[in-house]
C-alpha cells in the first residue's frame, strides 16, 4: 500500500489541519509521482501473482482522435476523491505525450460544481468535461444543450462500448434519444455501510467481529462495553445526523426489508418500503444503543466528513461507513489499526441482501461547446479500456471498482490493494445484489422523474425527529412518509402522462424480482 | 448602508436642535441637483451596484414567483398565484417563519440592551481603553460567519466542549449539554452564538449615537445635582430615542439573516428546529437533490417575497416610530 509517510505528507497531516479532499489531492499527487517515475508496469494482463512494487504506468495508445496542434489548455472539473488518485497521474501522463496540452484539473467540492457549472454553461466558460452538478437531472442538461453526445467524440465509439458488459449503458441513465452522453467509468458496487471499527477497543471489550460477525444483541452489548471501557474518552458507535437514514436503511436491509435504502422501493410491490417492520427495528436499535448512551455524543449536529474524520481520532469505536475510509484513515492516523466487517444482523452470520442500482458512477459530461471534445474522447477510450479500468481499481488502493469483471481481477492480483481494501470488496460481493431499473424498462420515465417534487420531511429529517425525541410515534411517521411519497410518483405520473409520456405506476413493478439474485437483462426481456 | 442611514439620523436630528437647515426655498429642484452634482455622481456606482446586485433580483423574485421553475431550464410555466397557495398552506413555511420571527423578538432586545450598556461605558472618556475594548467586542463582527459557526459546534461541543467542561466542572449541569443536538437547546444555542457574533456592530452604532449627545447636557444636568441614573434616564435615552429607531430596525434586519450561521451550526436540524426562514428558501430552492426531486426556484421565489413583504411592513412600522422618535426627541431638546 502507499504509505503516505514515503511521499512526504505525513509531516504535513500530523497537525490534523488538512480536510479529507487535500489529503486525497496529497495522495494523488503521490500517484503522479509514482505514475512519472520510471517504475515498472504491473498491470500485465497474464500476471497472475502479485508484483513486487506497487506502481503503475499509463500507457496511453493512440485512440485516433484528432487532436489539436496547437498549445491548448482543457479543462476537466470533478469532484475528486478517490478518483483524483487515478486522474491525476493520467493527467500528468496525457501532457508529457501531448506536450502542447495542458490538463487543468479542477478537483472541486460539489458545492463549487453545483455553482460553477450551470454559471459556466449560461456564460459559456463551462469546463470541457464536468461532473453533472447534483441538483440538475440528466435530462435538463440534454434538452438544454449543455452536453454533447459521446458517440461521435470517441473514436471506434460502437467497439469501445462493445468492451462493456451488457447493460452498461442504461437509457435513461447514459442513453437519451438514442444518444450516449456519458458512461459508467466506475461501477456502484460499493458497500457503503460496511462495520468499521477500532481493533484495540474492540478487542478490549471481547470482539471480533471480521472472524465472528456481530449479532444485533452483540453489536449493542459491544456499544455499551467499549463506552463503560471509555469513560468519557470514548464512545461504542459514531453516528452523523446527515447519515442516520443510511443507517437505518442498511440495518433495515441486512434484516430482510425488501427495497430499504437507495430508492426505498419494493421492486416486487413497486411500492415504497418505508413501512417494512425492519425499518422500525433498526430505529429502536439505534434508539436502546442512545439510551445506552453508547453513541457519540453530539451526534445529531455532525455531519457525515466530521463524524468520519473522528474515528482515526479514536473517540468512538464502530461506525458504518463505505472504502473510502480506508485510504484515507491511516494519512490522519497513521498508528489507527481499524477492521473491516459486515455489518451486524438481527441473527449473527446471516444477511439479507443489500440491492443497489448498476447506474455507474463517477460519470462525467462532455460541454456541449468545448472547443476540445477530441481530447475528451481520447482520454475516455483510455479510461474505459482495460488498462485504464484496471488502473482506476488499483490507483485508487481497490476502492473504486470497475463494471468489468476483467479488470477488477487484474487489479485484485496485484499487491496494491491492502487486506482492507480486498475485504470491503469481498464484503460487497457477498452482500450486494443489483436491483431492477425502472429507466431501464422505460426511457419515458425520465420525465416522470423531471414532475417528481421533493417531498419534505424525509426520511432524513425523520430519522432526526426520532433520535431526537421530537417524533415518538415510529409507525405513524413512516406510514405519513409512504403516504406521501406514494402521493407524489403518482402525481408525477398523472403529469408525465398528461405532457404526453407513455407511464403507468406500472413500470414499477417488476413481478420477478428475486433480491437474493442480480436482476439479469433476461429478466427485463421476461416482463415483456 | 447601515452607516449612512445612521448619519442621516444623526444629522436629522442636529438640524432639529439647530433649527435650521436647507428650506425648500433654496432654488428649484433642478438647480439643488446641479448644484449637487458631484453627490449625485459619487452615489452612481452605489446606485449601479445596487440596480444589479440588489434592485434586479428583487424584482427578478418576484417574477420568478409566479412560475413552476427549476432555475436550470428554458421553459418555464407560468403558475399565477399557485405558488403562494401552496405556501401558505405549507406548514414547515410557517414553522420556518415563525423560529425568524422568534430569533427577532428574543434577539433582538437582548443585542440592544446589552449593546448600549456597554456602549455608555465606553463612551466613558476616562476610560482609557475603551478602544481596546471596542475592538474586542467588535472582533466578531468581521470574522466569517461560517467559520464562527463551525468552530462554535467545538465550542459547544458535548464531547470535551469548553463550555460543557467549564458547565459540568463548576457543578452546574450533572452531564454534558447537547446544545445543537438537543430540539430544546438548539435555537437558543444559535442565537446565543448571532448575539455574540454581532453584538459588535450593535454597540457601534450605539457608540455613534451616543457623540451625537451634546455634552452641555450632561454638564448642566450634573450642576443640577443629577446622578448617574437620572443623567441616562432624562439625558441620554431620550436623546437616543431617534436613533433608536433605526438602529432596531438594522439589528432586526441583520437578525433575519442568519443563514450562514444556522448553516453552519446545525443545518436547520435537529428536525427542523432551527429552520429559519432563510435556511427553508435555501433548501426548496438549492438543495433539493438532498431531500428527492427538482429544485423549485419559483417556489422558493414566492417564501422570499412574502417574507420580504412581511419585512417591509415592518420596516415601514419602524421608520414610522424613527419620526415619532424625531419629534419627541425635537421637543425635548427645544423644550
């Protein structure tokens, strides 16, 4: 693994001043180092044991692509993390092959992106490539013109999506009138709410939860222990009051609520599953672990970067969290020994799975008036080859996965990827199965999406009234949010339809959905 | 602004001891506007500033208002007065509007008071370092309110917080005070932090007002063997008493823009209980990829003008009572 002591920043971090983007941007530029160094290529598609030196390099091929001549400069705005640690390299990488292209690189928090790209896009200064800005949907950057299609930008563009697996590209989601304007550059198989937690204080209190995975009961007794072992110091569970609903969701999931978390629909009913009855057994969880006062205190106004900057501190000793962590953790706290472990169930050992949507992530846009769209397409037929998959997975310590399985097992080969990282991958095997796609079924239903206003209070806010007191009655305020929320997709329905689409609540049902199993392409073509 | 309509105040208020001042007689309207000319030219780039960054908007908002808009499209469909229906019967809207309202009435009198206490003692010319002090109280003011407000979440922190330590350790509390955790605690902890952050700029305009008081007065009353109490009581608040005026609607004002702090501090949480006015418009019309759906800036549009109407009445009520204030304060010192 790439300590981050060998790169210098240790000194910088020691003060615990540096936020979690600039210790990723201190690693990324670790990466560039290692990528413009002159170590050896690891990524041998024959290689089947691990390399000795955990390095890479970006071969970048000739795409093709007719690139400028002249001294240009192309501008790429995401927002960083993980991804940066692959990007930047490559970045370097693209200018020493180009030497009159420069890549400005702006890695930017999503409050800049939400503000800088539709201002960028009105006055025409958008970045080339850009993340989507969360608060605009797909369809609104299309049918406004702010995005160019990739089809024509990448060169050989039907054999490079060809590489992909089947239902890579989701109309909908990448395809809008028979157009692709973006792709999957990563895959959503992340577990984002795996057990991680502090070995020493774990130990101490008499669990193992990576080699025995904790029960319900467990995972409480454990809270309560390590909090009596704290006295003040620290806490047994580090929640957020921006996480909560996560929270509640994956208990709920793992404890066999069908549709808990993510869209929070039951495919089979096509209807919300607000009010599954693990959904209230996760709150009276969370509610007994409070009255233990076994969770950090505080925790309602922190939010989700604070409370994960925290555990390397060692002031709590279990939170639910995602990989992203692991890279990040041990530059803040270098001596921090944490585990990596499936998440507790109502009985020790045995799991509901955990659905989750292969929309892709990380996706970026090309601006629809970039005078340099070449540039993008020479650098997506890198990334979204085989080699540049791989290098996102082992770039990123394993943490970002790919949707080509090829590319995950090369990255898995190597020795790049820690004992953690292989864990958290293992743990979203075993846990995660993907869930039906309504876009998929429907291109229409985009415009659904377009009428859908957001219904407030959520269960966001929910899970805060509940854990703060303010709403005792668990029951009712779930059965008042599946109401509402019933209310509102049917709502949406009518008005989509009334503008002409062809939906029906319908498309939300899909009969055959079996969550123990990926929902297959066979199985859309079954429902027709 | 706040400084000009303070001198404007104060030189009211100085042309009505004096009795004189510019007469309506001086010249036709025309020629006061040539002969004041170089005014008018060095308020041009205030006035184009505000035509574009104040003016436009607002009248932008209320355009927006009668629109189903997400802020990001072309089209936009007119709506008429749907949404301020839906407004007024969106509970949350009026939660929302009654915590800013609360957040004035509870804010508001405690900056005031406090304020000109210690304003009168440092209008104390024996007082040798009264500037020192000025500039402590005044720290605040020009620190980032966002920053204020994330480093108060430490401050006020249950966990090893200085303020629960100092609570817990002189015996006050058994237990550490979840003071933004807490739906009981939250507002008050907020506000707590709005009136220290800008007590400062409070006692400023106090301070400003109270050179304005002649110091003959106080000379005068105290060969009339006046004490302290009745130099404040007779002297000094009535002398105050137009400026006031203004100085609570300006601190109302800047009470009913806390955004930045509530933002920082809790989000509006927990569950909504310190969702002021600002943080709800915020939120309907910026941040609904967090809570599902499209953003709604028309919506959005039609919180801020009503509120902004509410405002305005208020305002009006308050320069209403600065004239009443004016006369009582004209008859006193002719009197």
């Amino acid at each position: 693994m790439m300590r981050p002591s060998q790169f210098g920043v240790t000194a910088g971090i020691a003060g615990g001043g540096l936020s979690r983007r600039q210790l990723l941007a201190a690693l990324g530029g670790a990466g560039v180092a290692i990528g413009l160094s002159s170590c050896e290529v690891v990524t041998d598609p024959d290689a089947d044991r691990a390399s000795p030196s955990p390095s890479r390099r970006y071969n970048i091929p000739d795409s093709g692509a007719k690139l400028p001549t002249g001294k240009v400069t192309f501008r790429w705005m995401d927002s960083g993390d993980l991804k940066a640690l692959f990007e930047v390299p490559l970045f370097r990488a693209y200018e020493q092959k180009h030497p009159n292209i420069t890549v400005d690189y702006q890695d930017s928090p999503w409050d800049r992106i939400n503000e800088v790209v539709p201002l960028g896009v009105r006055n025409g200064t958008a970045p080339d490539v850009f993340a989507k800005p969360n608060n605009v949907p797909v369809q609104v950057m299309i049918n406004e013109g702010w995005v160019a299609p990739i089809d024509d930008i990448i060169p050989d563009f039907e054999t490079w999506k060809s590489r992909f697996p089947d239902n890579a590209f989701i109309p909908g989601v990448h395809i809008f009138n028979d157009r692709t304007y973006t792709w999957p550059v990563t895959s959503s198989k992340r577990y984002a709410h795996m057990l991680m937690y502090d070995r020493e204080y774990l130990e101490d209190a008499g669990y193992d939860p990576e080699s025995e995975p904790l029960s319900w009961d467990d995972f409480r007794a454990a809270a309560k222990k390590v909090t009596q072992q704290g006295d003040g110091d620290y806490y047994g569970l580090m929640l957020n009051g921006q996480g909560l609903a996560g929270v509640v969701g994956a208990l709920a999931q793992v404890a066999g609520a069908r549709g808990a978390g993510g869209p929070w629909i039951d495919w089979k009913t096509g209807e919300y599953a607000y009010t599954a009855p693990q959904v209230k057994q996760a709150f009276e969880l969370l509610l007994a672990m409070k009255s233990d006062g076994s969770i950090f205190p505080g925790f309602l106004s922190l939010g989700d970067a604070d409370a994960r900057a925290r555990m390397p501190q060692r002031v709590a000793a279990m939170v639910f969290d995602g990989p992203w962590d692991i890279p990040e953790w041990p530059t803040i706290n270098p001596d921090y020994d944490f585990g990596v472990a499936m998440p507790p169930s109502p009985t020790a050992g045995t799991w509901a799975p955990a659905n989750y949507q292969e929309t892709g992530s990380n996706q970026v846009f090309v601006y629809a008036k970039s005078k340099y769209k070449s540039i993008a397409g020479d650098l997506f037929s890198y990334m979204g080859s085989l080699e540049g998959q791989t290098n996102i997975v082992i770039a990123s310590g394993g943490n970002l996965g790919s949707q080509w399985p090829e590319a995950n097992d090369r990255a898995r080969r190597t020795d790049v990827l820690t004992d953690r990282s292989k864990a958290a991958w293992d743990i979203a095997e075993r846990l995660m199965r993907m869930a039906p796609m309504v876009e998929v079924r429907s291109s229409e239903v985009v415009k659904v999406i377009l009428e859908l206003k957001p219904v407030t209070p959520t269960l966001a806010d929910i899970a805060q009234g509940i854990m703060s007191g303010q709403l005792d009655d668990i029951d009712r305020a779930l059965q008042d949010l599946k109401d509402r929320s019933e209310k509102n997709l049917d709502d949406a329905v009518a008005a989509a339809r009334a503008k002409g689409a062809d939906v029906s609540r319908d498309l939300w049902v899909f009969p055959n959905w079996d969550p123990t199993k990926d929902y297959t392409p066979d199985m859309y073509a079954d429902l027709a | 602004m706040a400084a000009t309509d303070l001198a404007r105040v104060g030189r009211g208020g100085s042309e009505q001891i004096s009795g004189s001042g510019r007469g309506p007689g001086s010249g036709t309207t025309w020629r006061r506007i040539v002969s004041s000319r170089w005014c008018y030219a060095f308020m041009l780039p205030s006035l184009l500033l505000g035509g574009m960054f104040t003016f436009y908007p607002m009248v932008m908002s209320w355009y927006f208002s009668f629109f189903n808009w997400s802020g990001f499209t072309a089209e936009m469909s007119f709506v008429g007065l749907d949404n301020y229906r839906e407004l007024v019967r969106d509970p949350l809207f009026w939660d929302a509007f009654g915590r800013s309202f609360l957040f004035v009435i509870v804010a508001v009198p405690i900056r005031l008071v406090l304020s000109l206490l210690v304003a009168i003692l440092l209008n104390n010319q024996a007082l040798k370092l009264a500037p020192v002090f000025r500039t402590f109280f005044f720290l605040p003011v020009v620190t980032t309110a966002a920053i204020v407000g994330i480093v108060m979440t430490f401050v006020l922190s249950p966990f090893h917080g200085p303020v629960n330590q100092a609570l817990t350790g002189l015996g006050l509390v058994p237990e550490p005070v979840d003071f933004l955790g807490d739906p009981d605690t939250a507002l008050w902890a907020v506000m707590g932090v709005e009136i220290w952050k800008n007590f400062g700029i409070t006692m400023i305009y106090w301070l400003a007002a109270l050179q304005t008081v002649p110091r003959i007065y106080y000379e005068a009353a105290k060969v009339d063997g006046a004490g302290r109490f009745q130099l404040l009581r007779h002297i000094t608040i009535p002398v105050l008493l137009p400026f006031a005026a203004i100085i609570i609607l300006l601190t109302a004002n800047s009470t009913l823009h806390v955004f930045a702090i509530v933002q920082a501090m809790t989000r509006g949480g927990p569950y909504f209980s310190t969702q002021v006015i600002e943080v709800y418009i915020y939120q309907t019309a910026f941040a609904a990829d967090q809570v599902g759906g499209v953003p709604r800036l028309g919506y959005a549009s039609a919180a801020g003008c009503f509120f902004g109407v509410v405002v305005m009445l208020i305002a009006l009520l308050q320069v209403f009572a600065a004239r009443k204030a004016a006369q009582v304060r004209s008859q006193l010192v002719s009197g």
